[in-house]
C-alpha cells in the first residue's frame, strides 16, 4: 500500500528525522539511506520495519544533524610532538641559539599535533535512538494506511455488492435459456421432420444434455461463496493482501468458466460485467497490505 510517514526528535543534541514512503509491492522490500557513520543501525531499522509492515517497497531515509561542538574532542598527538620537540632543540643546537625555549604555541602549529576526532558514540544507544524515531515515523505512517484503507474497503465492498447482483441475474437467466433451447429445438425438427411424428422423449433428452452443459449452478454457488469470504477477511483485517489475491484468482476462474459455458447473450453481457468488476477489485487489492 502506498504511504508516508515522518518524524524528528533531538537525542543528546543530534536531531533524528526519520521518514518511510511506500509503494506497491507484491513482497516486502525495504531499503534504508542513512549515513555512513550510522550503517551499524540499518539491520535494527530493517527487523523494525519487517514487524510493521508485511508488504511493499518501502524507503526509509535516515538524515542526522549532531553540528553541535559536544561531539568533538581535541587531544594532543604526545609522541609526535615530543619527536618536534627533540627536532627543535637539535635544530637550535647546530645553529648556535644556545638554550632555546620551545612553547606550546610553536609545537600546535605543526600538523597532527592536535588531534580533533569525533567522540565516540555508544553504538547500542545510537542504534536505540534511531529505532524510537522510526517507531514514531511507522505510527504516522500507518494512520495514513489506515485512512487509505477504509476508503479501499468500501470500494471493494461497493464492487462485491455489484458482482452479486450480476450473479444474481445469470442464476435467474440460466433456466430460461434450457426452455429456449428447447423450444427452438423442437420448431427445427419440426421444419425438417415434417411428415414425422416428433419423439417427446428424444427432445427432453437434448433439452437434458443441453442442461448439463450450460448449467452454472455451481460456479455461481461457489462465486457467492468467494464474494462472503471477501466480506469476512475486509472485516477481520489484518495483513490480508495475499490471501486476496488468491482469493480474487478464484473470482476470476469461475467467471472464465461460467462464460464458457453460456452461449446465451444476455448472460456473456453479465460476464463480461463481473469479469471487469472482478479485475478492478484486483487492482484494488494490490493496494493492501
């Protein structure tokens, strides 16, 4: 399902931003930007993504502000400016200064004396910090699924509702076209045995085969069934996205199989409106989680 999410909070004077966009998937695939000194978060951030969300390609984009001075610490490279030190009094020695006093000032301008480094970070907290960001980050995140997902809901329920009305109309159809059939199939022996007497045993069993063929009782008993099961999963919830879409691979094969059947008009113009209505739902239902 497609979403956002974001959220900000400053943690020992580094400001956190986490944001998640998502996009339809048929699998969960996670992908997180973050800087390079914070890489040793990314398998924490996957695992916390993985337990909010089953499916979907989803981005999480780290960014992490911490310009303030606290982090920064200076420290004196000792060996090496004793090894300056040293240099600078045999320097003075051959060139006949005599005692030459070295000060702090003249050592600090020689490179790597000073040594600014970074603090060092307590890996476990930072990694901590980032996942309570992102925790926020999904909640925001998932009340967009959720607004997005009543609206999917109803849509699918408007479709189901219309998909049953439709069968309702085949069921009703498919009788009347047995009678048809036999109708016209006694005016045609009529037409070519004319001077015959027609055999009313031989016409019911034609009528009885053509019957058998066309008759669609079970597909619509099963596609009633499929549209309650629909219903049942909308209102349970959860991360039902590809229990639908089996489900919707059902709808498809009994409406192909009640087409196949029925050569009769009326019903193909209902089959083709079920089979259009069943291939929205299932657009719909890529939406899902």
């Amino acid at each position: 399902m497609t979403g956002y999410g974001r959220a900000e909070e400053t943690v020992n004077g580094c400001t956190i931003t986490v944001e998640l966009r998502s996009v339809n998937n048929r699998y969960l695939d996670c992908n997180v930007r973050i800087p390079r000194l914070y890489l040793f978060s990314e398998d924490a951030i996957k695992t916390r993504v993985q337990s909010a969300i089953s499916r979907g390609k989803v981005d999480v984009f780290v960014t992490m502000d911490s310009t303030g001075a606290d982090d920064i610490q200076v420290s004196v490279n000792r060996p090496l400016a004793a090894q300056y030190a040293a240099a600078l009094r045999e320097l003075a020695e051959f060139c006949g200064a005599g005692s030459y006093h070295i000060t702090p000032e003249t050592l600090s301008r020689f490179p790597e004396v000073l040594l600014a480094q970074k603090a060092e970070e307590d890996v476990e907290q930072m990694a901590k910090d980032i996942c309570a960001v992102l925790d926020r980050a999904l909640a925001d995140f998932d009340q967009m699924r959720t607004r997005e997902g009543g609206r999917l809901r109803e849509d699918i329920l408007a479709r189901a509702a219309l998909i049953e009305e439709k069968v309702g109309v085949v069921e009703a159809r498919s009788p009347q076209t047995v009678s048809e059939y036999r109708t016209r199939l006694e005016s045609r022996m009529n037409e070519v045995l004319s001077n015959t007497q027609l055999d009313p045993a031989r016409i019911l069993t034609e009528a009885a085969i053509f019957a058998d063929k066309v008759a669609v009782d079970e597909e619509t008993v099963r596609l009633r069934s499929h549209i309650e099961q629909l219903r049942e999963m909308l209102d349970k919830g959860g991360a039902i996205g590809r229990k639908l879409d089996f489900l919707i691979q059902e709808f498809n094969r009994e409406a192909n199989t009640i087409g196949s059947k029925c050569s009769d008009i009326d019903i193909a113009r209902q089959v083709v409106d079920i089979k259009a209505e069943i291939e929205k739902i299932r657009e719909q239902v890529q939406n899902i989680e």
